[in-house]
C-alpha cells in the first residue's frame, strides 16, 4: 500500500507563500486595469465575449443573462453577480464618462438603486466599444487559452482611445488600490498627440490641454495644485462639489437649486442627510428638502425661511455633507504585468508604446495578407494572358490535385497561383476581368509600399497613430461637463446658520450645574430662583442669545469655551446638568466665575483674572474665541502653587480692587496692568506679606455701586466707601489695611463684594451654615472698624465663603 507523501512544514511559510500566489492573482487578474486599454479581465471578458457573439451596436440588444452565461462558460469562471455587475457599471452614464455597453432596461440610479435582474436588461456594445476592439483579428495583441483551453482570449484590446484616463478606474486588492478619474476624451486625445510630437514635454505641458479630471456628473473641482501632484506623481488630493444656484421666487423667498452631484455620491442618502440636519436644528433657515429628479435632469431644492442666509446654509451644507467630497488620485495600474503608480505623462507614454505595437502588428499582418493577393493576382494576371495553353493543360489532367501540379510544371506557377487558377470561374474570363486584376495589383503595389513605410519609419507610424485618434475625437468627443476652479475655498459657516437666534434664561451654579431655559419657561415659574443642591448657589444668572458663549474660568486657570445653544435646555425648575456632561473637567477642580460674550471682536474688551499669589493678567477678549472647545483651555499660566482667585471682563477703563486673607486691600487703574497674551501669566498685582494670600479681586468704576463690603472669618461684616476710603494707588503696592488689627484671635477676611442698598450678601462656613444680611442693615464704617459680627463663630464655624445674591436687574459681569 502506497501511502501519501505528507510535508511536514511551518504554518507561516505555507500561509505566506498561498497567500503571495492568492495575493498576485488578485493583482493581475482582478482588481486592477491594464495601462493599456484601462479594462480589468472581468470587463475584457465581457466586451470581448459581446463582441465574438455579434452583440455590436449595430445590431439588435440581447438578453443580458445570455452573454453573463456566455462570459462565465467561456472566460471568466467566477460568479454570476459579479460579472453583471460589472456589465451594468460599464453602462452607467453617471459612472462612466463614455459607457462601454448600452443597456435597456432599469440599469439603477444616482439614489444607488440596483440594476433590474439580468433576466430582465438587455445590452449590446455601445459605439465607443468597437474602437477599442478595432483590429483585433489582425493579430494586433497577444491571445492566450481560457481556462478549459477550448477557446482563445485577447490579453489586452487594441484600445484605438486611452481607455484609461477617459473612463478611469477604482479598485482594491491586495496591497494596492486604486483611483483614477475620468477625464475628457477630446482633452486626452490631444495630451497624447502632443506626447508624441514633443516626447520630452513636461506635465505642465500637458496640463496646457489637460484642464483635469471630467467627470460623468459635473460639478466642479477645486485645487489646481493637487490635479498638479496628482499628474506628477500619481497621488494628490482635490475637492469635488455639487453645482449649485440660488434662485429667489416671486415671495421674495430664496432657494438653493443642486442640479450637478459630486462623482458617486448617492442623491438619496444625500437629500436624507440634508433633511436630517434641518430636522435635527443643526442648520437654521431651511424651510424644505425636495428631490424634484425628473427625465428631463438631476434637479434637487432646498426651500429657505424667509431672510435666511442662503450661501451660510449653502457652505453649511458643503461641510456637513457630501454635497461637497474630497477626491484622492491613487493612479495605479498594472504596467507590464506589475501594479505601478503612474503620473499623467506616464500613462501616455504606456499608451503610446502600445498603440506602436498595435500599429506595427497591424501593419505586418496587413503586408503579409497584401503580399500574398498580390503573388496570386500576378498569377491570374500571366493565366488570362496565356489562357487557352492553361485550359489545354488542365483539360489533359486527371483530378484537381493533378491539373494543379501540371500548371506549376509547364507554366512556373506557384502552389498558391495554381489554387487559385483551378478555383477560378468561368465568367471571370471575360475580357474586363484582366483590367480588374491590373487595377487590384496596382492598388497592391501601393499599399504594400505605404506598409512597408509605416513599418520603416517611425515618424509615419505616429503619423497614422495621430490620424486615427483625431478620427476617433471628431465622431466621440463632447464639451466638458466638470469645471475646474484653481483654489480650494475655504468654508466659513455664519452662527446664525447653524444655531437659531433666540433669548434664553442661562443659569450655572458654584458646584457647577449648568441649564438655558426658554423665556416662556423661567416666566412660568412662580419662584424664579434656581433649582439647585443644598450648600449651592447661583454663580451666574442671566438671559442671554443662544448665538452668545460662556466662558467658564476654574481656578486652575483654566476656561471651558461654552456657545449656550450647546447647554442642554431645561424647563427653569429642573436642576440642569453639571458642566462635565458638556467639557470634562478634574474632580478636585472648581468653577469660580462665568464670562458671558456676545462678540468677541468687540473692541477695547478684556478679560481680567487675579491669583490667589498676588497676580494681575489681562488679555484681549478676542484671543479666547475657540473653534476646537472639547477640552478646557487655557486662560492663563500659574505657578505651582497658585490657582485663580477671579476672574471677569473689562473695558480698559476700569479699577481693579484687590483683598488679601490678612486684611490688606488696593486699587489701582487696571491699565498698570498691561496686556498680554492668553498663556502668558501676567504681573504682580500686590505686595503680600509671607503667608498672606489673596482672597478676593473685583473691578470698579465710577457707576457701579460704590460700597465695599467685607466679610471675616469670624462672621464680622463691615461696609465702607471704596471711593473715600480705598484711594487708587498704583500695583504691586502693600495696599491698605482695611481691618482693625487685634492681637487675639484676628479677624481674616473670607470675601469682599460691591453692594448696592438693595443687595444681599449670603454667608457659608465651614459647618455648613448659611447666614443672608441686608447691605442696606450694614452701617457704613472706616477702615479702622471690624464691622459687626452676624455669625457666631464659635457655635456655627468660620466663614468660608460670601456671594451676592443674583437680582433680575442685575447686569452681567461685563458691566
């Protein structure tokens, strides 16, 4: 008993060495065109298997199933679906900027609909695809076996056009992939003319005639300079937009009319999309999204609102969806049975090296056919002159095969003379046949000689390779469809476009809760405070625009970047959500202060903070406007030990008053404190004494209210004059002592606030006490007083922190 010879060999070795075999063929014998005529083998497959079955374009359509049937049992023995697939690709005008097959029959749609079964279709070869199998009995390429070597098949087509850039490609496979666009055939006729007349020309040289890509669905293309780097090298990036028009009706109304799609972009999922986002509220202003596609063309409408801003919606739209795409070349082809990235002049060049070999092969055949007439015409020619010699001797002959070999022995004919002379008929003995046959030798004569020119000189060769292709260009070519723009536009999308304008009541809490309520809401509340967790309060109360931002400071120095139509809305009574569900802060971080903007631009706008060390920094507004806000930013650099004690936004104009923990205050003109830029950390705003720290830091000006009240640690409030009491000094002073120093158990300032006589300060200590006095039940006192004691300390704690209550006619912290 014989048994199996098994190989004992590593996993790794076997997979690698299968998969390179598997990975080769799918290179060379599926995914990827030839250089030469553009075709992958399954789209050869089909057009030579229509072509060998008279399914031309000059004759009746047939069944689609019968040539998939015919493709499979004879060249392609791969699946039923892929290779209608591909027959159907060949015949979509939206894919293929020249198709290949017609069909009749539901061959899909631009919405991605798939083609009717193709027991239902039926097809024949397009115009077109007889060019590029032109010649292709004249032994112009290479044949090889099918699979079941019952049959032969090209393995190139002549390809009379440069298949390849006229139609493009796309295709992935193993290692490589590629995409090349469809360009114009007329453009790309006279790049190869001009190749082949200037063989040294550059690509800048080509691109003289070449625009750039042209493809089956218009639009338009931006960026010169990657439709440059694309045709240098092979790879490069362009975007592809939908061509589109604003158009106003008689209301006075806008629309925006698309009528051009970028290449393969679905117009279904893409007019889903864009109703999605109007539905969503992502874009404002657009009142509908209508597909009003009919047979006469591509027709998609977007109605708008009334006074809506139809290019903002317009560049919304180009951003958020497909109606504008990037498009990368990868133009890659297999070159001499190997997958090369190719630039624009080298694929000509491929294609030019080709068509000589076609030409030549032609041309040879032809001469050889030529050269065989004319030595049989010649023969007739001597036969008619001596022709009743000829009859007498094949009369005297036994059989067919013995009158020929007779007339080569008496006469000198050769074989093929003698063939032709007793295969001859009678009625072409009549006295015009002998001019006939003149005439034909003579024409012989001369188209052997123009072979024989054509086959000696290169010039000429390029000469019939030019006369063909402009043939080709005057009966196929048609105006451009895609429009090429030099630069990329670069899109700006308006607030007001994406975000409805409209007041809202904005509230965020100390221990960071954060909500907008609509008007209507916080009006329907019968108590307007805030919802919120006990030992909390209201950091920030106001009505804003949902087009405004937030800027949210920590004491980390840090800001969170908050547009307020992104805070979640709320009905006014519900709690709000903490501000990490919007920018993730650190756990042991806390908000100390909220800065409401409208427009960053605004002129002579600052925003201010103050360092628990002693430090003063101002920065122009404008350099805190974000466009990338998912993390918090930074507002300003501190040291290792310090954090922000406060922050606000200024006009330039103002004071800025400082307080320190041990009882020492100034004011000084914020101008001291020059502008810097947003990482900078800014300068001394106070001379502290060692362990002192700052407590507090506001800003003041003339019509603010001008009474500062201070609260101890100990629960003591005092009110005085900032304007007689605190005179401006300049920074980085000790300032003045704004308490009665006492050698026992000190008092130590826990908060400042300006108040008004209709203000309330609120008290919290470190017991969890909270303590509400009336500025207006404060009396007015010096420096020198402690003030009144409103906590009991010893039973409730120390103060650990002051706020004011938020009043309805309070002004923001910009005032």
């Amino acid at each position: 008993m014989s048994r199996e010879k098994l190989l004992d060999l590593p996993l790794e070795e076997v997979i690698g060495d299968r998969f390179g075999i598997y990975s080769k063929y799918i290179i060379q014998e599926r995914a990827l065109p030839d250089v030469r005529d553009g075709l992958k083998p399954v789209q050869r497959r089909i057009l030579y298997a229509m072509f060998r079955d008279g399914n031309t374009s000059d004759k009746p359509f047939r069944k689609s199933a019968k040539t998939v049937g015919n493709v499979i049992g004879n060249y392609h023995p791969h699946g039923d679906s892929s290779v209608y697939e591909a027959m159907v690709r060949m015949s979509q005008d939206w894919k293929v900027r020249m198709p290949l097959i017609e069909m009749h029959g539901n061959n899909g749609s631009l919405d991605g609909d798939p083609a009717a079964a193709m027991r239902y279709t039926e097809a024949r070869l397009s115009k077109i695809s007889s060019e590029l199998l032109r010649d292709l009995d004249a032994k112009t390429v290479e044949f090889v076996s099918n699979f079941d070597d019952t049959l032969e098949e090209p393995i190139v087509l002549p390809s009379k056009f440069p298949n390849l850039l006229v139609n493009g490609s796309t295709g992935i496979s193993a290692g490589y992939a590629t995409e090349i666009p469809p360009h114009s055939l007329e453009e790309i006729v006279d790049a190869t003319i001009m190749l082949m007349e200037q063989p040294q020309c550059s690509v800048d040289d080509l691109m003289k005639v070449v625009k750039g890509p042209d493809f089956p669905s218009g639009g338009i293309v931006q960026g010169i300079d990657g439709i440059r780097k694309a045709y240098r090298t092979g790879r490069g990036k362009i975007m592809l937009r939908a061509r589109t028009m604003v158009e106003t009706l008689r209301t006075g109304r806008q629309q925006i009319v698309i009528t051009e799609l970028p290449y393969e972009v679905n117009k279904a999922l893409l007019v889903k999309k864009m109703d999605e986002l109007r539905l969503d509220h992502k874009v404002e202003g657009v009142a509908e999204v209508r597909d009003e596609t009919d047979r006469t063309g591509m027709r998609v409408v977007v109605e708008l609102k009334k006074d809506a801003d139809s290019q903002g919606i317009l560049n919304y739209y180009f951003k958020n969806t497909d109606l504008q795409i990037s498009y990368n070349f990868n133009m890659v082809a297999i070159d001499h049975k190997a997958p090369r990235q190719l630039g624009l002049k080298e694929i000509l060049e491929a294609y030019i090296e080709h068509q000589k070999n076609v030409v030549t092969r032609r041309s040879q055949y032809e001469l050889q056919k030529s050269r065989e007439r004319q030595h049989i015409v010649q023969g007739l020619i001597k036969a008619v002159s001596i022709l009743d010699d000829v009859i007498r001797v094949i009369r005297a002959s036994k059989d067919k095969k013995d009158a020929k070999q007779n007339l080569c022995d008496s006469f000198g004919f050769s074989e093929m003379q003698a063939e032709a002379i007793v295969n001859l008929q009678l009625y072409r003995l009549t006295n015009t046949d002998i001019l006939t046959l003149r005439k034909e030798e003579e024409e012989l004569i001369q188209t052997i000689s123009r072979l024989e020119g054509i086959l000696g000189s290169e010039k000429k060769l390029i000469s019939v390779i030019k006369k063909e292709l402009n043939e080709i260009k005057t009966k196929y070519a048609d105006v451009r469809r895609t429009t090429i723009e030099d630069e990329i536009e670069e899109i700006k999308i308006g607030l007001e476009v994406i975000v409805a304008s409209e007041d809202v009541m904005v509230s965020l809490t100390k221990h960071g809760y954060i909500k907008r309520s609509s008007l209507r809401s916080f009006a329907a509340s019968s108590d307007d405070s805030v919802t919120m967790k006990d030992t909390d309060h209201v950091l920030y109360q106001h009505e804003m625009n949902t087009t405004d931002t937030l800027l949210v400071v920590t004491n980390r120095g840090r800001y969170l970047y908050i547009p307020i139509h992104e805070i979640p809305d709320k009905r006014w009574k519900d709690l709000g959500q903490h501000v990490t569900s919007i920018v993730q802060i650190e756990t042991d971080e806390q908000i100390i202060s909220a800065l409401p903007v409208s427009d960053f631009s605004e002129r002579n706008r600052f925003a201010a903070f103050i360092t628990r060390l002693g430090m003063v920094k101002r920065t122009e507004l404008s350099e805190y406007k974000a466009q990338r806000y998912s993390k918090p930013l930074t507002a300003l650099k501190l040291k290792k030990d310090d954090e922000c004690v406060s922050a606000f936004i200024t006009d330039g104009k103002r004071d800025i008053l400082v307080a320190t923990r041990f009882g020492y205050g100034l004011r000084f003109a914020e101008e001291d404190a020059g502008t810097v830029g947003i990482r900078a950390a800014g300068v001394k705003a106070i001379q502290l004494k060692p362990d002192d720290f700052v407590v507090g830091g506001l800003t003041y000006f003339d019509k603010m209210p001008s009474d500062l009240m201070i609260v101890t640690d100990r629960g003591s409030v005092k009110k005085m004059s900032v304007e007689s009491q605190l005179e401006r000094m300049t920074r980085a002073r000790r300032g003045l002592i704004m308490l009665r120093e006492l050698k026992t158990r000190p008092h130590r300032i826990a908060g400042i606030e300006l108040v008004d006589e209709f203000d309330t300060l609120s008290l919290l200590t470190d017991r969890f006490k909270m303590v509400q006095v009336a500025a207006s039940d404060v009396r007015k006192s010096d420096r020198y007083n402690n003030g009144s004691f409103i906590v009991d300390q010893d039973e409730d704690g120390d103060v650990v922190e002051v706020w004011k209550s938020q009043r309805d006619d309070e002004q923001s912290g910009s005032e």
